[in-house]
C-alpha cells in the first residue's frame, strides 16, 4: 500500500468514529466545530484521521458513534484511511444497536460451529439486553476453557492458573496489590500515545492490553479493575497466555516502581509460556528488576529471548502538552514456541 494525497488543498468528506472522548483524552467537538492539529502530521502516527469509507473507518474505531466529517489540509493518504491538519463533525449518528445486530448475525452465521451455550444463543437470536452481560460471561467461559483444553493438548503441560473473582482476587489471599492504587491516575497512570502505539501495534499484532482500563485499553480485549468480567480484573494473577488466545501482549504498567516490578517480573514469566510481551517502561537501568529479568550484566547484554529499544528523547504520554519527566524504552520478551 502506497501513499499519496500529499499536501492535497480543498475540503472533502469522509468518516470517522468516536468514543465518549477522543483518543487524547479531549472532549469530542461539537458538529460544525473545527478540530485543528498544529503539530506534525503523519500517518499512523499525529494529526487527524479520517476513512473515505465507513467500513474502512470502523477498522479504527475507538467507539460507535459514526461521524460524517470535513477534512482539509490532507497530509497523506493510504487504502484504508487519511490524515489531514483540520477535521470537522458534519453529523453523527450512534451505531452501537446497528453494530451489534450485525455482530450477532455474524455469529449465527458460524453459531454450528461450537457448542453454544444457551443464553448465548438465546441472546444472539433475540438481542435481548438483558441477557446480554450473562452471554458474554458465558461466552468467555467456553473461550476459556477451550484456549485452557488447547494449550494442554497441544504442548507440554502445565498448571493454569484461572483468574481469581470480584473480591476474591489478590486482596481475598491477604495482603494484595491495592488495584485500586495500581491504576491511580495521580500517581500510576500514563496512558501510551496512540501513534506510539499503532506502530508496535503493526509490527506485533497484540490481542491483549494487560494494563488498561476500558476508556484507555489500546485493544478491545484488555486486563483492568473496571473490566466487567471479574477475572480479568487482576493482571497480576490472570493467565496472560490464554487470555491473548494465542497473540501478542502489549503491556504499560503502573509505574510506581513496586508495581512496576511485578509487572516486569510477571511478563517474563508469562514468555516461558511461548507467547511475545511488549512493555514500555521507563528506562530505569538501576533497578533490580531491570537486572533480574531484562538485562545480564555478567554477559553485558539483555537476558536471551528480550530485547531493549530505548526511545530518542522524551515520550507525551495522553494528552499532556509537556513530555514525560523521564526517558523510555520497549521491552520485548520473546517467548519460544
């Protein structure tokens, strides 16, 4: 795929999708608002984006809503999407229903494949809200349990650890992490740029975001103390190999540095088990964790299977308008298979 469109003048429509904010934390403008990026603009990577096709547009969708927009000042241009210096909400309309039922119409399309729980299949044929919470769980139980069946035919067994319930989790063993305190946007909490992000994300494939909540997960399916399974709530004590059904996990872990170890410590131990963790991190070389699972400084290298990207300058992370008060790199835990 090539681009093109460079420095193309003039105004033209396209599509866009929203959530409750934009991706940088900044409220959704009003229709007819101007939306203007005065950074650089590139593709994948800053400035506002925007499809020629809804379809194309819903490949990137942080939310339901569907947006006709106005684009001007266009950057550049592939297949499936564009990005320009200025954007602006012609009008919205909320798909969330529309999303759905085609989503249930596409499972029923495959729904003979699987031995499907009743509630799922009672929710697929009815769009029942109400069941809905209940066929999801269900769903993800049968997941679950496949993915755990997987693993112990296809390789070497090992013990699996399900993810603790509701209060159950850490805390219900005595002495926990707080996940209250874990994810503390005062202290904790600094949410990966997204352009950062989509370029791991292209190299990658990651199917799992370890460390999120839902409003800052930078894939659907993700580990956090707002997620509405209660298993998935403890990354710390989640099964990460199967809770990615087989891709790669990107992890941005609290950064207190307690915390942070245990994550370091946690997604090495979860390469053992064959799949590839990437971990942005600060790039604190003095820590214990760093030597322990990230760096061998007997044989002066990283330890076999990681590898260390430090990052030229400072990150912004969210959208906060100075960079980061301490540098970063990307770890990489490659697991073998």
């Amino acid at each position: 795929m090539g681009h093109g469109t460079a420095g193309m003048s003039g105004i033209v429509q396209a599509y866009h999708f929203v959530g409750a904010t934009l991706r940088d934390g900044r409220p959704v403008p009003a229709d007819g608002e101007w939306l203007v990026h005065d950074g650089p603009v590139a593709l994948c990577v800053s400035g506002l984006h925007a499809s020629r096709r809804p379809w194309y547009a819903l490949r990137y969708a942080p939310g339901e809503t569907l947006c006709l927009v106005e684009i001007a000042d266009i950057a550049a241009e592939d297949t499936d999407k564009l990005v320009a210096r200025r954007r602006r909400i012609v009008r919205r309309a909320d798909l969330t229903a529309d999303l759905r039922a085609f989503a249930r119409a596409c499972a029923l399309d495959v729904i003979s494949l699987w031995d499907a729980p009743d509630v799922v299949r009672r929710y697929l044929e009815t769009g029942d809200e109400a069941l809905r919470a209940a066929a999801w769980a269900a769903a993800f139980r049968a997941a679950w349990d496949a993915a755990v069946d997987g693993r112990r035919v296809g390789g070497p067994r090992r013990a699996v650890r399900r993810p603790l319930s509701g209060a159950a989790g850490r805390h219900g063993r005595g002495g926990g992490v707080n996940t209250a305190l874990m994810f503390s946007s005062a202290t904790d909490e600094w949410s990966t740029p997204r352009g950062f992000f989509e370029a791991l994300h292209r190299e990658f494939g990651f199917t799992l975001d370890a460390a999120a909540r839902r409003e800052n997960r930078q894939v659907e399916n993700y580990l956090g103390p707002d997620h509405e399974e209660p298993g998935f709530r403890d990354a710390l004590t989640t099964d990460w190999a199967v809770a990615c059904f087989g891709g790669a996990v990107y992890v941005n872990p609290p950064y207190s540095r307690g915390l942070q170890a245990q994550f370091i410590a946690k997604a090495a131990e979860e390469a053992t088990k064959g799949i590839t963790v990437v971990m942005l991190l600060p790039a604190r070389t003095d820590t214990k964790a760093f030597h322990r699972y990230i760096y061998d400084a007997t044989a002066w290298q990283p330890r076999h299977g990681v590898e260390i990207r430090f990052i030229p300058g400072r990150l912004k992370f969210g959208g906060a308008v100075n960079s980061a008060p301490f540098p970063s790199m990307v770890v990489i835990f490659r697991g073998a298979r």
